[in-house]
C-alpha cells in the first residue's frame, strides 16, 4: 500500500481502501482522460485536482484535459448552466454557434488523447459535443452532470440531449436530477479530499491569525458563507438573514468569502450588487479571495458559529460537505444536493427564506449544546458518505461495469 492510499486509510477506515485495491485491479493501465472547462475554481475543479492523482497512484493512466473558449462561450455556457437549473432564458443562435465551433477547435487539439483512451468524462454543458468531433473512439464516453437539471428549461435541455444522448453512460449527483437518456445512468454524489489543505485539522494559532488577518472579534458570534458570487447562491439574502438576526443579537458578525471561476461571466456583476448591499456596515466581512485560499477557507469555516448555504439552486453544495467535515451543521437552502446533506434537526437546518434562516440561527446560537451534537453527526455523515475515497470506489464500479459487461462481475471482501 502506498504512503498515499495508507494516508486515506487511517480516515476512511481500511474496508473501504481494500475494495478500492480489489476493483482497481482489473483497471490497471486503462487510460482514463477527464475533460472539463476550468482548472481553479468550483467544485468540479477540486474534485478533479485530487480524483486525477489519486487514480494514478492505483495504476490507472489518468489525464485531465481543460477546453478553452473566448468570452462569447462563456457566456453561452453561463447561460446553459442556468437554463439546467431552471430559469427560462433563450439563447441565440449565434451563442450556439459558437459553442460547437469552440468544442470543434477543441477536439481538434484533444482529439488522440480523447480517441484512444479507454474511458472519457466529459463534465458539464461546456465539453458535452467534443464526442461529435471524435467519431474514431477506441473507449466508453461517460457525461457528468454536477448541475442541479431536475427542471431544466425545456428548449435548451433538447438542444444538448442531442449531443449527450450519444454518450455510453451518464452520472449524476442525484437521481432527482437524472433524465430520460438512451443510455444507463449511474449517481454518484460528489466527495471533499479530508487530507486536502481546505480538511485537514488546523491548530488554533492557524485559526487565530485568521481572526486577526480580516479583524475578526472571536469574543463574538460570526456566520459565515463559503461560495462564488452567484445568484443561485443567494448572497443577497445571506445579508438579509443577517440583518434580521441582528435586531435580536446586535454582536453577530457576517463573513462572506469566496471569489470567481474563470468559465463564470457573471461573477463580477455579482459582486457589485452584494458590494452595495452590505454598505458601510463594520460587522459583514466581504472577503474576495484567490482560487488557492484553501487554507484560509478551512480556517474560516472552523471559526464559524453557524454555518450558511443558503443556495437557491445547487447541484450539490460541497462548502456543505466541509462544514460538515469540521462538526460543524449547515442552515443551507432547501434545494438540490443540500436536501441530501442537510438532514433537518440531525446535521442542520434546510430553509426557503431570509426569514426562515434568521429563525434558525437565532436558534443554534442560543443552544450551543445542540449545535456540537448537530456537528459530531454532520462529521460522521461524511466519514460513510462524501469522502473522496468513496467517489472513487463508486467510478471505479461504473468503469469496470461499462468496460466488462453486464455478465461479468468483481466480489469484494
């Protein structure tokens, strides 16, 4: 066993690492290539900074490949990914356009590695035609959808179900956001890497220079949320949720951190209107911060006394899986993948308003005995459920089912 996998070993527990061995077994070798549209930024980028080494330290020739576009590709794709959550928003013809003649460039760059490889992810709208322009395939092609699509807006999900339609499988986080394909379709939630610099155990003089970085008072309460300056994730009524709370308790503090994707046109725009919501106000934090801040995240999230995600839309809400991770519960918003982790007076709270979410943290900071019960199961819930180790057992099922055949089968003992 590598130093590597023992690593994993001592957090997942060593069942859990055995399976791993076995089904990575008939694996060995097999090229696998991971296609999506960004490197820094958004969970899927996280994801595949740890899955990608970690599949190679098994003994599977694992890749990750990024397509690039210009801004008009983007903002298509921007417009597709919300389109899949639901808001009806029509896009030109020109923007499509430009989305396959972009993917066209592209396969034309990636087109050996992805047409000799045994098994390729394509993550996301943005990737989703490269299959079209690679029509020598020696592999499986498998479509990862890390969106929320459980009511897409009907025009664009017809749109690109033709590109992914031809896909030998699609996965999922949630079988709520599954569609009918002509092809099986396998849901696998997404993980946190617990060994990564955003999990690991930090040690109070980490979290103390932290206070003292952004002038934190540790004598006084402070909320936190961890996202991209998004829409869907509701910053806006963060920032309402907060004020309301603080007719009752005036020393509460706000902390809002997080910063942009490069495939995320509307970010900046965002940030203004949070900008000019939080004012003058000396008690909210807006902290804008680089892609490599990992550290500092960890710190602020064990700092925190209560815990927000308060999405609108979510495809599944990894700041949730890492709050979780430091015992601490989650007020997230009722929706997505934060319905799946936010188990209602268990690991936290789930809430639809302003309103509903300043009840609740009005409630968790006058009962400090209920939130570390909350915390010690949301950690647990993890440890069986969210772990990268996890995630990688279950791609590891769906390679081996796709390259082996229904007849076929691996016992893991």
């Amino acid at each position: 066993m590598s130093d590597l996998i023992q690593a994993y070993s001592k957090v997942a527990g060593e069942e859990v690492i055995s399976h791993i061995q076995q089904l990575s077994l008939p694996l060995k070798g097999m090229k696998v290539v991971h296609v999506n549209s960004t490197r820094i930024g958004g969970g899927v980028a996280e994801i595949l900074n740890k899955l990608v080494p970690l599949m190679n330290e098994i003994g599977i020739d694992t890749k990750w490949e990024v397509i690039t576009g210009q801004n008009e590709f983007y903002q298509c794709t921007k417009n597709m990914h919300n389109a899949l959550q639901g808001t009806k928003i029509s896009i030109p013809d020109s923007l499509l356009t430009i989305y396959e003649k972009t993917n066209a460039r592209n396969a034309e760059r990636l087109r050996n590695i992805l047409e000799e490889a045994d098994i390729v992810f394509i993550h996301d709208p943005q990737p989703a035609p490269l299959l079209k322009y690679c029509p020598n395939r020696k592999g499986k092609w498998i479509w990862r959808c890390h969106i929320d699509a459980s009511h897409p807006y009907v025009p664009v999900w017809k749109y690109l179900r033709k590109f992914v339609s031809a896909y030998d499988a699609s996965v999922f986080s949630l079988a709520d956001f599954s569609k009918p394909l002509p092809h099986p379709q396998y849901i696998i939630p997404p993980s946190i890497d617990p060994l990564s610099e955003k999990n690991m155990e930090l040690d109070e003089l980490d979290i103390k220079s932290t206070h003292d970085r952004f002038s934190i008072d540790p004598l006084r309460p402070v909320m936190l949320q961890v996202s991209r300056f998004d829409r869907f994730k509701d910053p806006l009524g963060v920032i309402e949720a907060y004020r309301l709370v603080k007719v009752f308790s005036p020393n509460i503090q706000l902390i809002l951190a997080g910063g942009g994707a490069t495939d995320d046109p509307e970010g900046e725009e965002v940030l203004h209107e949070v900008c000019t919501s939080v004012g003058d106000d000396p008690d909210i934090h807006l902290l804008v911060l680089p892609p490599d801040s990992h550290r500092t995240i960890n710190a602020l999230q064990r700092l925190a006394d209560i815990v927000l995600q308060k999405s609108i839309k979510e495809g599944f809400g990894l700041t949730v899986t890492e709050a979780f991770w430091k015992g601490k519960p989650v007020i997230g918003g009722d929706t997505g993948g934060i319905r799946l982790q936010v188990i209602n007076h268990h690991t936290g709270f789930r809430v639809t308003t302003p309103e509903g979410a300043a009840l609740r943290i009005r409630y968790l900071l006058h009962h400090p005995e209920i939130v570390r019960e909350m915390g010690r199961k949301a950690k647990e819930f993890v440890r069986e459920n969210f772990l990268i180790t996890q995630q990688l057992r279950e791609l590891l099922t769906l390679i081996f089912g796709l390259t082996h055949g229904a007849e076929d089968r691996i016992e893991l003992r």
